[in-house]
C-alpha cells in the first residue's frame, strides 16, 4: 500500500525507484532478503496497476479508480517472473509460482464446480456459471482445478494456474440452501469469491469439507489488526495468503483467541444499530460489516474446533500433525476403494436434470 501511494499518490512528486524499494524491504524476511525477482515484479505491478481506493461518499463515481485493470477493465492475463518461486499474475490475482519443493497433497479426486461470485465480490456473469467436471487437487494451501489426472505432468504454468483457488483463509460448508444437485458443497474464499462443488457422495462431501477447513486452519497465517482511519465506508481486512509460522498447539490458541475478539466485536457493533432515517450508505456499511463479523466468527470456530479434534486424537504429534493424520487417511480411503481416485459418480450428477442457472 506504501508503495501504491508513492508511486500514484498526486502530492507525492519524486517517485520510488525499484532499486530503492527493494533496498527498503532488506532482511525483513525473517532477517533474511525476499527474492529481488518477485520484488520486481510486484514493483512493475503495482506501477503498472494501481491499487483501488477505498471510497467515502455515496455519490463519488467507484468506476474513476480501478484496480489493476486495463482498458477494456480487465486483469492481465500473464505477469511473470521466469524461475521457480517466482510470480505470475492470472485474472484471480497474484500466483507463486511452485517452486522446485515438491508440494504436500492433502486430497485428489473428480469434482464439478459451479463459480457463483468472482473475487471482490462480483457476480459471476451468467455466461461462465455452468457447472465444469474437473479433476480437483489440494497442495497446500491453493486447490488446482484440471482437466484429468496428467494436469501436472505436462509442465504448463499456465494451465495449472488458471483455475487455481488460493483458500488461504477459506470455509467449506454444506450448501444445504442449493437443492438443484445432491452432494454439494460452498467454498467461501479470503477475495470473497464463491464456488460450489459437487462431490460423488456424502462421504466424499464430508472428506472434502474437513480436509479444506482443516488445512486452513492449519497453515493460515494470522491476520494483521486492523487500519485505522477516518473513512467511513467498511473496508474488509486484507488476510494473509503465507503459511502460518506457528506450531498446530499455538495456532489452536490464536484461533480461540480471535473468536473471543470476533464476539465482543459483533457484540459492540450490534449495540449501536444505526437510527430509522440514516442514510443508505450508513445502512449499507452497517449490514456489510455485520455479515462480515459473523462470517468471520463462524470460520474460526470451525478452525478452531476441528484443530481442537484433531490434536485430542493425535496429542503426541506436533509438527507433522498436519501431513501424517491427512496422508494416514488418504491411505485408507485408497486402500478401501480399489478406483479410489477414479471413482466415478457421474450417476450422482446426471440422475438429476442439468442445471441451467
């Protein structure tokens, strides 16, 4: 943000140089240097797509600003860095590209996905929310969407990233409101974007479920407080799309912790409700920041209950609580279904009348 407004603010006249904004990020990475090639790419970025202000007044034209558009309002399509651990900008924001350390695979298998909101909260056009069979895999934090098991096998960065979900910070739930398709699940990202996955079977809903909010709760790292400023408008807090630094034990703490914070928060805000006659904007901000709190309390009461589970099942496990007690049930999953992977629920999904909407 720093840099967005020194490099667009209007009473700003010397401009920040890339050398000097690397310069100025030395050894706060943990005491070490981020790598100089992601920081120049994030320094063209921003230089070349400015970041979206927030605005205060009901009638101030949102469209004047946008945010890492081009002409025709759209994200570019490629923004790379050559390298492994590098960046590459996709529509969905910014990737990282997968280093040379292979990735933990938590779950693999056929989903359809139904893409409801885009990032930032945007409908998505009618055009693109058909339902798309894909083979869904979740390595880390980020699930990769492709075509057929190979998807990784062919090299292509490009195709892996494109429909890549980033769920740092996201929430699973059973989309129970949604009765046009059995087994559906709703997935809640940190960019407010919306999708629903349809799975084979209650069991694999359920396996999906747990897995993506256990991983979540596991490896996101906690958010920074919040600004403090005198606009009014709400402006949701950015999260942070890092690994957590903390062990499973002190994650679990901080997620008890902010649920405490989360309640007297909504608790404090719905006590001065705003008067009948308040204007539209004041209502609006009001609901926004209210749904969010709520949103919020939800997804780190169900982070914090289920590393609270896994650890009374598991006490003697730390660190590699994560990688052996998800890899230990994969295994058994595989070895008591001799397709595992490809098991097939196409039945599930064409017993019923295609969705159109």
């Amino acid at each position: 943000m720093l840099l967005n407004t020194d490099l667009h603010g209007q009473i700003i006249g010397r401009k920040m140089t890339c050398t000097e904004f690397i310069d100025n990020l030395s050894e706060l990475n943990d005491g070490e240097n981020f790598p100089r090639e992601v920081l120049k790419s994030l320094y063209q970025a921003i230089k070349s797509y400015p970041l979206e202000w927030a605005l205060d007044d009901e009638g101030e034209d949102a469209n004047s600003v946008k945010a890492g558009v081009g002409e025709r309002g759209e994200m570019p399509s490629t923004l790379s860095v050559g390298g492994s651990g590098g960046v590459v900008a996709t529509s969905k924001g910014f990737f990282d590209v997968p280093s040379s350390q292979p990735a933990i695979e938590y779950k693999k298998g056929y989903v359809m996905r139904k893409s409801c909101i885009e990032p930032n909260g945007k409908k998505t056009p009618l055009g693109k929310r058909g339902w798309k069979m894909f083979y869904c895999t979740l390595r880390d934090l980020v699930l990769y969407l492709h075509k057929d098991e190979h998807g990784f096998r062919k090299s292509q960065l490009s195709d892996n990233l494109h429909n890549a979900i980033r769920i740092h910070h996201s929430l699973a739930t059973k989309a129970t409101d949604y009765t046009k398709k059995q087994h559906v699940f709703r997935l809640e990202t940190a960019d407010q974007a919306e999708y629903l996955f349809q799975t084979s079977d209650s069991k694999e809903l359920q396996s999906w479920i747990d897995t993506i909010n256990f991983v979540c709760a596991s490896f996101s790292a906690q958010p920074l407080p919040g600004a403090v400023g005198s606009q009014k408008k709400f402006q949701r807090p950015l999260l942070p799309c890092s690994h957590t630094k903390l062990n499973l034990r002190e994650q679990l703490q901080d997620h008890e912790d902010m649920v405490h914070r989360l309640e007297a928060e909504l608790e404090q805000h719905r006590s001065h409700v705003p008067e009948r006659g308040a204007k539209s904007l004041t209502l609006q901000n009001f609901k926004e920041k209210d749904a969010y709190l709520h949103h919020e309390l939800k997804r780190y009461k169900t982070y914090a209950y289920l590393l609270k589970s896994r650890i009374s099942q598991f006490p003697e496990m730390e660190g590699s609580l994560v990688e052996s007690s998800i890899g230990e049930a994969a295994d058994e999953d595989e070895n008591q279904s001799p397709t595992n992977n490809r098991y097939s629920y196409r039945a599930a999904i064409y017993a019923r009348e295609p969705d159109i909407g």
